[in-house]
C-alpha cells in the first residue's frame, strides 16, 4: 500500500510533538512493507525555529538518527499531485493549512482514487471551533482524533460512525528501557512551558514540590518565557532548552523520576487524553508522577503504571516515596514498560490504522479496490 503524510513537519520536532508519533508509525510501516512518503511545508514554524536555534546541523542529526525516513521526505507542497500520485492512502494532520487541507480534499471529490483522512493531534476543535470551520473536510472519508473526547466532538460535528479514536504511542525502536543500569539521581520534565494554559500546574505540581524537598530538577523544552527561566534559576532547577526527541531515552535513563503535568483543556474539555511523554516516558522505564488527570478510556492502570496525585500535598508525598522506595520504582518502571509494550507501541498504531482503512474499504468508501 501506497500511504502519503502530510503533516507539519517530520525533519523537525521542535515543539512539534506530533512528529515523535509520526516517525514511530511511518517506521513501524516500513518494516511492514508499505511505501511510506510525508510531505512538509516549505516553511514550517517548526522547521524554521529549529534552524534558527541549532543550525543546519539539527536536520543532519535527524537523516543519521532516521535514516529510513529521511529520503522518503518530501519539503514543499507544491506539486500535491506528483505526491498522492498512486497513493492509496492520505493523511493530512490538523496543523496544515486550511487551503491545503481544502485542494487535498478537492482532489479526492474528484476522481481521487485514495482514502483520505484528517488526522487531528490538538484541542482547537473544542477551544478554537471558529479556526477549525476554516478547515473544509467535506470530501474527506473519515477522521482520526487522538483521544475519545475529541472524536466525541467530531461526532457533534456530525461525522457519526466516520471518526475513530486513533491514541499517540511511543516508538520501542527508540524509546524502552536501558540496557544497563546507569547511575539515577533528581527528577526530569521534558516539555514546553504551554503558553499559559499550565503555568499554574507546572509551579504546584512540580516546582514548588521539588524545590520544598530539595530534589533536584532538570527541565528541558522550548517557548520558556523569560519570566519563567528566571522562576527556574530563582529555585536551583537546571533548564538545558531544547533536547532532540532521540535523546530523551537517555535523558530519562539518568533521573529517578519524570511528571505528568497536562495543559488546562486536558482536564476539562477533552478528558483522558495524555500528552506523548506519557507513553514514552513509560516505554524507557522512568517511574512516572502524574498531576491531576482522568484516564476515561482505561490506557494505563493507575497506581500499577504510573502514580497520581490529586493535590499538591499529595504530589510532595509521592515524591517522598519514590525516593525512599527502590521497590516502588522497580514495581512502576516494569509495569510501565509492559503496558506500553502490550498496547500502546507505534507498530500497534500503524494495525491499527490499516484496519481502520480496510474497514472503511468493506463499507463503502469510493476508493480503488
């Protein structure tokens, strides 16, 4: 099968999450046999600041660490048809623009022999709905939404049995436990501050227990404002900036522990959806602290994969307990990783999408057969 991506980008993964779950999936087709080809803007925001901060050398660092993925990289949308030429398969990711998303959409109304999907990572259909009506997917065959609630708001949206909850995952190419037993000392966030919509978590949750009890802190991530960078330095906690997607294994593999903090909407309006770290940081055997958050669809099992804190008490006695407690490390760490390894892997994802597509072939889709 012929599967063309189009996505923001896939080179970068510059405050681009969704590129850690697209890597792992394309990969994960490969090896099945699929010809696998993404397309990516010209001038993606992402792309763009990475290059800006790190340099030409930052896109060589992901051909070395991707190899299989890079020559199947296509920069530039401009010749659409050269890339859907043949595909039996498109996938076109939320954060493309709307007049893309629409001439991709055009070409499945008429006559496009592929399958099209709209693959949606975010939460602006519930927190921006006037930006997401910009986006015309009437000739698209179905949706995929990263989590249940948000496929329940396309489902309002009036796309019925045509959206399907299509969860992240990590990729165990890259993300699982260390072979060996290095040396673990203080906690680790990977993550970008959020641009105000867990500002207030990220201190109750995470700085201030740290800080009161002395456990030392390395940060790594994008978008900090400057107000924040010194909030960090004010408290002793290390902040290192951007860290490569590659290298977060081994970043892990060096720290006791790493935290959950979800953005606002996570918690309110779209329920039970985690952040990627969540699977990865479970997939490299890091005991992982969560703040408050709902698992509705039953991905992990609470107090066996990871522990949970309802108040920022709370989140302090866990804290406590994780360091005084090798038991309780080993005990989440390993439960972690089965977890991840049983359910949540990207080579389950990329099933799980060919079943999707083939179940839309059997009801009906006007697709080539």
């Amino acid at each position: 099968m012929k599967i063309v991506y189009f996505t923001h980008s896939l080179i970068s993964c510059w405050n681009h999450g969704n590129a850690h779950f697209l890597r792992g999936v394309m990969r994960a087709l490969l090896d099945e046999g699929h010809d696998v080809r993404v397309v990516e803007p010209a001038r993606s925001w992402s792309r763009e600041n990475l290059l800006a901060e790190h340099g030409v050398q930052a896109q060589q660092d992901f051909a070395e660490q991707f190899p299989t993925l890079a020559d199947r990289v296509t920069i530039g949308d401009d010749s659409i048809d050269a890339a859907i030429d043949g595909a039996d398969l498109v996938l076109v990711h939320e954060w493309n623009e709307p007049a893309l998303v629409a001439s991709i959409g055009t070409r499945r109304a008429h006559g496009g022999r592929f399958m099209l999907l709209f693959h949606d990572t975010h939460h602006r259909m519930v927190s921006e709905p006037d930006a997401m009506a910009r986006y015309d997917l009437s000739a698209y065959d179905a949706v995929l939404g990263f989590g249940e609630s948000l496929s329940a708001a396309y489902r309002l949206q009036g796309w019925g049995d045509r959206v399907f909850t299509w969860h992240e995952a990590a990729d165990t190419t890259l993300f699982h436990p260390p072979q060996t037993s290095p040396a673990r000392a203080g906690a680790v966030w990977i993550g970008n501050w959020g641009d105000g919509e867990r500002s207030e978590e990220l201190r109750d949750y995470m700085l201030e227990p740290v800080s009161d009890l002395g456990v030392g802190l390395d940060i790594y991530g994008v978008r900090y404002p400057a107000e924040a960078r010194s909030e960090l330095a004010r408290r002793g906690i290390r902040y290192h900036g951007w860290a490569a997607n590659a290298r977060a294994p081994e970043i892990f593999a060096r720290h006791v522990f790493t935290m959950h903090v979800p953005r606002r909407f996570y918690v309110s309006h779209l329920p039970g959806i985690p952040t990627i770290r969540v699977f990865e940081a479970l997939a490299c055997g890091i005991p992982l602290l969560s703040a408050p958050w709902e698992d509705r669809e039953h991905l992990f099992r609470p107090g066996e994969d990871f522990l949970q804190a309802r108040t920022p008490a709370e989140m302090r006695s866990l804290m406590r307990d994780l360091i005084n407690d090798p038991g309780l490390r080993h005990s989440l760490a390993s439960q972690g990783w089965k977890t991840i390894d049983a359910r949540h892997s990207c080579r389950h994802r990329a099933q799980e999408l060919l079943a999707i597509a083939n179940g839309l072939r059997r009801s009906g889709a006007k697709v080539a057969a």
